[in-house]
C-alpha cells in the first residue's frame, strides 16, 4: 500500500476540521494502477452519496467521458430558479467547470457569487470559476462580477481568483508588487483603473489548473 492510498482512506473516514478540508488532490496522482481503480470505485460511490467532496476529486482522478456522464447527471440543469442549492451541488459544478467549462454550469457559480449569503457557498463557487477550464469564459465571469462589485469580501475573492487564474500567484514574490498594485486596483472606486487592470490580467494566458 502506497502513502498515498493510506492517506486517501485515512481521509474518507476523516470527521471535523479534516473532513471539511476535502481530499488532498495532489496525492491522487502518486497511486498504483490498482489504488486508482479502488480510489475511482470508493469517489463514484461518494458521488452517489451526495458527498460533497468527492466531485472535484473525481474530477481530477478520472477526467473522462464517463465521469462528466456521472457528473451530468448528479446536477440538475439548468438550474431552476429559487432551488436551494447545497454545496455538493457548486462542488459538482465546479467539477464540470474544470473538465468541459460547461456554461450552465458556470452560470450557477456565477449567481452563487452574485446572490447567495452564503460566505462558504460564494467560497466554493470563486474556487470553482478559478479552476475551470480555460477554453471557458470564466475569466470574463469573473471580470463581471468585479466590475458588479458584489459584497465587499467577495469582491477581494474574485479579485484573487482571477489574478490567480492568471499566473500571478500570492506566493511567486518576484511578482508580489505587481499583483498587490492589480489588487488594489481592481478593489477600489476607481473604475478607469480597475478596467485598465482587468485588460492586463485578462491579456494573459489562464495556467490550467491543476
């Protein structure tokens, strides 16, 4: 049994602060081929079970026709107006984000950000548009809600994962002036100065994730 395998069951079982902290992703890639498969079994069961963690990673694990099959078919869309949506619900659809950028998809984060009072729902939902797939127009969502100015909180959320889907990540210090001066710019009142900062970030390659 690999480290990875180990740690990936430890986490299945995992309660509390762990279990909130979902699966670390990375570890995915260093199983055997029959650790995969068991893994693959032990994430569509989960799925099924409306485990909130268990999309993205699933995602990850097996980017395949037959996971965006299983995906499609735990999340209703379009999504009708007024349903209550959980958080395995934004998970699923931050999972078809990263795999086809599927638009319907993308349109329930983007509200979720824009609407819910949910901090922990806009949360998955920024994460969710800053992962997904590039050829999708996730940036421009983004962009949209920073020149919406949702709540202020959210705003800086946006702000981050735009910048981030971008390549300028908090920790690469060779570029920190540049994203703290994009930063400000894009969260303050100045508008000329924040649509001058968008068409520097959005001039950019998006860095696929993950």
């Amino acid at each position: 049994m690999t480290a990875a395998y180990e740690l990936f069951l430890r986490e299945v079982d995992a309660q509390g602060r762990e279990r909130a902290d979902g699966f670390s992703l990375g570890n995915l890639r260093h199983l055997t081929p029959e650790e995969h498969l068991q893994v693959l079994a032990t994430l569509t069961r989960l799925l099924s079970e409306r485990e909130e963690r268990a999309p993205v990673a699933l995602a990850l694990l097996a980017p395949t026709p037959a996971t965006v099959t299983l995906l499609r078919e735990a999340l209703p869309l379009p999504w009708k107006p007024g349903a209550r949506r959980e958080y395995f619900d934004l998970e699923v659809a931050s999972a078809l984000g990263v795999l086809t950028g599927e638009p319907l998809a993308l349109d329930l984060l983007e509200d979720t950000v824009a609407r819910s009072q949910d901090q922990w729902a806009k949360g998955i939902a920024t994460e969710g548009l800053r992962r997904a797939s590039p050829s999708s127009d996730a940036s421009a969502r983004l962009a949209r809600l920073i020149r919406t100015r949702p709540r202020e909180s959210m705003l800086l959320d946006a702000a981050e994962m735009l910048m981030t889907r971008h390549g300028l990540w908090a920790y690469d210090l060779a570029r920190q002036d540049e994203r703290l001066t994009l930063l400000r710019a894009l969260t303050e009142d100045d508008d000329a100065a924040r649509d001058e900062a968008l068409g520097r970030i959005l001039a950019a390659p998006v860095k696929p994730w993950p």
